[in-house]
C-alpha cells in the first residue's frame, strides 16, 4: 500500500495503522458520557467521507487546472474539509473567537 501522508505528522500505510487510527479516534470520543456509538460513528464516518472527498477534490482540480479546464466543487466553502480543518477558516474561526467556535462552527453548521 502506498504511504499517505494526511499532513498532521501520521502516516496511514496499512490496514492495522488504519484500524488503529480509528480506534484512537474512537476511544477519545467515547469520553463524553453523553454520547454512545450510535451517535458518534455517523459523525465519524461523515468525517471519513468528507476527507476523501477533499483528497479527491484536490486531485481533480490539479488535473482540471493540468489540462487547463475549469472545476465545479461539489462541496462550497467553508464546508470542505480544507476549510474549516486544515485551512484558513479554522485559522478565522480561532482568532476570532478562540477554538471553541471552530468545536461550535462544526456541531452548529457543520453537522
């Protein structure tokens, strides 16, 4: 399996450092004594979703901007992951606000 580097210092290159990433994802969700996996895994498997999407968003702009054609983004901003994960508008939202409106930005709008 090809490495991948999802530019948060992990690299997912196998099934087992897949399974463990979800895991430890599960396990900090699984603090809030308010929530129970039927309610946190639809979430989680959005976010999965919405993070594949992103990658390949990005792999058909770079192509569509390669062969010099335009692209249509499926999802519009601030709702791509790149938006409010990774990009300036989780930047936006903590100078704002501090980090709790990027927590409120995703349980508000997001989901």
């Amino acid at each position: 399996m090809r490495k991948k580097n999802n530019r948060n210092g992990k690299v997912i290159n196998s099934q087992a450092a897949m399974d463990k990433a979800v895991k430890s994802i599960c396990d900090i969700l699984r603090r809030d004594k308010a929530k129970g996996a039927r309610l946190y895994v639809p979430e989680l498997t959005w976010m999965f979703f919405l993070r594949y999407l992103d990658i390949m968003e990005e792999k058909e702009e770079r192509w569509a901007k390669a062969l010099r054609g335009t692209y249509h983004e499926p999802i519009e901003p601030p709702y791509r992951w790149r938006d409010w994960v990774t990009g300036g508008k989780r930047h936006e939202l903590s100078e704002e606000h501090g980090l709790g409106s990027v927590l409120s930005f995703v349980n508000d709008e997001l989901f």
